[in-house]
C-alpha cells in the first residue's frame, strides 16, 4: 500500500496548496500550448514509472496551462466553483469507483440520486412525482428531456418511436426562441431533429422570447410539437416569460421544455423567484450542478414530469443486469443515455448537504449582488456601456462604444492575470461577459476585477484604431 499511500497523501496536499494558491494566482493559463505539448509529450512510455512520480510529474508539466477556474475572479463562460465537500465527495466518487448505473450492485451511488432529485424538486419548487436523469451536463439534459418529449409527442400521434424509429414517421416541429443556447439545437441534432424542423421565435432586446408571436407560430402548423423556453440566455441572463409561453400553450398537446442550465437555480431565492414563474407548468427542466451549485465537472441534470415518457426514451433491459422492479426503487440506468457511468449523486449530495437550502439561495442571490456590483462600478465610467439589464449573474460590457476596443480590453484582462473573463457579440455588438457564479467570489474580487477592467480599458486608449 505504500505506493497508494504516496500517490494519494502528494494528490491530497497539492489539492490544499492549489486551492490556498487562488487567492493570489494568476487566474489566466501560464504556458503556451507548444510549451505544453513539450512539457507532457515525448514517446510512448515503454515502460511504467512508480504512481507518485507520475502524479508529481503531471502536476509539474500541466500546472502552466491550468486555468484557475476555481478561483473567485474568474468569470468566464458561466463556470461554477468547486465546494469543499462536492470536491471531496468527487474525490470519494473516483476512490468508490462506481459503476452507477443499478440500484442492486450499487445502492448507495441509487440512493443519494433518489434524496438528491426529491432535495433539487423542493429546492427549485417543481412537481411532486418527477423524474430526473444525472447526466454531465446541460447539453446531456436537454437530450434526456427532449428525447422523452419526442417518444410522447409521437405517441400522441400514433407513432412507436421505440419500435419504428423516427423514419417514415410524423414530422416534429420544435419551437424555440431565437437567442436559445446553441446546446438546445445539438441535443436536437443528436434525437435526428435538423434545423430545418425548428422554428425561432423572435426575441427582444434582452433575449427573451417574444412570446405574443408565440400563438402565431403555433397556428402556422400542426405537426406534434416541442416548445423550448430558456431560463438564463447565456449573455444577458434574461429569462423568457414562462407562464405566457406556458398560457400560450394551454390546450394543445406541446411538450414544453426549459432550458434552465443556470436560471433554473433563480427558483430557489425568493427574491428572484419572480423571474421563472411558472416553470412548475413545464413538462421538462434542464440544469446544471456544475454551474450554480458548484459542482465540480461534470454534473447537470434532466427533470420530466412525464417520468412514462422518460423511462421509455431511456431504459435498457438485459439478463446480465440486476435490474430492480421500478415500482420499487429506481435504478439510475433507467433515467440518462449512459450505460456505464459515473456516481454523479455523491457530489451533488455533499454540496447541497453542505449549503442548505439557505446556503442556495445566499449563494445564488450573492453572485447576483456581484454582478450589479460590477454593472454599477463599470458602468459610472463615461466610456463604458453596461449593455443588459442585469437581472441575474451576467453583465455585458462594452467600451468606448467600439469593437475594436471592447474586444482590446478583454485581450488585457486576459494577459493581465488579476481575473478572467471573455468576449461575446451582442446583437452584432462586441462585449465583454461577466458571469459571477462562484461561491467564492468576495465583495473584494469584485473590487479588485473591476479595477483592473478600468485599469485595462484606459490601456487600450489610443492604442487600437477605431
Ligand atoms: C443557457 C444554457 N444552456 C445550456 C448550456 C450548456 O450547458 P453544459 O455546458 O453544461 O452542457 C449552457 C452553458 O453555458 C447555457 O448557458
């Protein structure tokens, strides 16, 4: 055991140091990708080496090109932290070595899926008797979601999805809203549903669906239907008006999905509750754990309150398998794509053990106040443009009113180490994004970043022409 002991005491105190390092680190990568390919390539070991020298060698090769994305100043794309416990219980997860996929072999890695689904239902206040699948992501959730709402939609059209396949079947319209995430048209792709079979609703200055053109659209066909609605556009954090698409829909047989991958946690806070109302009305959620509620990678989730439709998309059967009777417990293989898979419950588990359901809401409701912050402490400089309203986690920024410079600044933050953060387009405009939705992020990083955007935004001042 010596060699399990070393590998595992060097993982364990450079995981301490690491994470003690953030606070001061510079969150950009410090290594280019040849120096990377340098440092970690070289030939096909022909022979092995002890663990611990390899565990200190890769720490020490890919250190430089390690983004301190765990680190309170980082704010790029919408990345969540790492809470301490989720972080260990990941740690667990790897050491436990599950393959989760039945309740039988594996019931611990079935249960915490069981108390963690019944914890998020009530956390985000969606309907008793809802399933939910475990999957890695948003991207993966919108998969499990919309392949159960096309096996329901088929069906109400007379259709076996699971025995005819989609060929030579109905047509599936999917209505969406203009500036829904790309993952929703990925996942679409993936079920054979092409872009030619999804409509977009036009959207508003903030992103949101513009849901009085909804009924429009739905009248101009009549094929069996998928309706997406998003809680949380990725730039602006604005959320479609789920109840008025929920309304809109009343009487028809459309499925109505949410993309609610960060928005969805909005649920949880009384304050901001406002936003999603409605979403109860939904016949499917998407989420993720590995961005609100700082999970490490990869976690998110499928919820279906149609769990018939969501185990018959879903579900395998083979003599091998210990399969249980699914009137009495729930094995997890049941409810996601994957076969194999990974115990993705015990991390979610330990964050939401570890928060509470106060610890959500403070949480998401803080990085909520660290985005108006931001918006406030930019925004009182002349040339700077706070682009959206910031209703969520997410402020858009731009500079000098000009590409150019806008696109400059987010290039010096970057270099300048201080934080991290990305551009974007925004209705044909350069900006920089700001996504706060870590759960270490202080009032004081918040200082810090904003200081050192103004301080890169002035460096760029006669240094690019406009
Ligand atoms: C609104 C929205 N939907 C879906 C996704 C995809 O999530 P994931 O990367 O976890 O698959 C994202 C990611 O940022 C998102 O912001």
């Amino acid at each position: 055991m010596d060699s399990v002991n070393d590998v595992l005491g060097l993982t364990s105190d450079y995981a301490v140091q690491f994470l003690e390092s953030l606070e001061e680190r510079p969150v950009g990568v410090q290594a280019s990708i040849d120096e990377l390919r340098a440092a970690l390539g070289g030939p096909l070991p022909e022979h092995g080496l002890d663990d611990a020298q390899v565990v200190a060698e890769l720490i020490e090769a890919a250190e430089p090109g390690i983004m301190a994305m765990p680190s309170g100043r980082f704010f790029g794309f919408v990345i969540g932290g790492a809470l301490p416990a989720a972080v260990a219980a990941d740690w667990l997860t790897s050491v436990w070595d599950q393959n989760a996929g039945l309740m039988g072999p594996t019931p611990s890695a079935g249960v915490v899926e069981e108390v963690a689904l019944e914890w998020l239902r009530e956390v985000m206040q969606l309907p008793e008797g809802i399933s939910a699948g475990f999957v890695n992501g948003c991207q993966m959730a919108h998969m499990t979601a919309l392949a159960a709402a096309r096996h329901r939609i088929l069906e109400r059209a007379g259709w076996d999805l699971g025995r005819d396949g989609l060929h030579g079947g109905p047509r599936i319209r999917v209505i969406v809203g203009e500036e829904r995430h790309v993952t929703v048209d990925r996942a679409l792709r993936y079920l054979g549903i092409g872009t030619a079979q999804i409509e977009a609703v036009p959207a508003d200055e903030q992103g949101r669906m513009r849901v009085a053109l909804l009924p429009a659209v739905l009248a101009a066909g009549d094929a069996p239907t998928i309706v997406c609605a998003q809680l949380g556009n990725v730039n602006t954090g604005s959320c479609d008006d789920v109840a008025a698409v929920a309304d809109a829909l009343e009487g028809s047989d459309a499925w109505l999905h949410v993309d609610g991958a960060f928005g969805l946690w909005a649920a949880a806070s009384p304050r901001l509750r406002h936003l999603v109302a409605g979403l109860e009305r939904a016949d499917s959620w998407a989420t993720d754990a590995h961005k609100w509620l700082n999970v490490p990678y990869d976690s998110g989730m499928a919820f279906c309150a149609d769990p018939e439709a969501h185990r018959a998309a879903m579900s395998v059967q083979a003599s091998y398998l210990e399969q249980v009777d699914p009137g009495a417990a729930r094995d997890p293989i049941d409810w996601n794509p994957e076969f194999s898979r990974r115990a993705r419950g015990f991390p979610i588990y330990a964050a939401v053990r570890a928060l509470g359901r106060e610890g959500i809401v403070a949480m998401v409701e803080r990085s909520c106040r660290h985005a108006s912050r931001f918006a406030r402490l930019l925004g009182a400089e002349p040339a700077v443009e706070i682009l959206n309203d910031v209703v969520l986690n997410q402020v858009l920024v731009r500079f000098g009113d000009d590409d150019e410079r806008t696109k400059a600044t987010v290039a010096a933050v970057q270099a300048d180490g201080t934080c991290w953060l990305s551009g974007t387009v925004w209705q044909g405009k350069a900006a920089m994004r700001i996504s706060v939705s870590n759960w270490r992020t202080t009032d004081e990083d918040v200082e810090r970043s904003a200081g050192a955007i103004l301080a890169a935004a002035a460096s760029t001042v006669g240094s690019v022409a406009s």
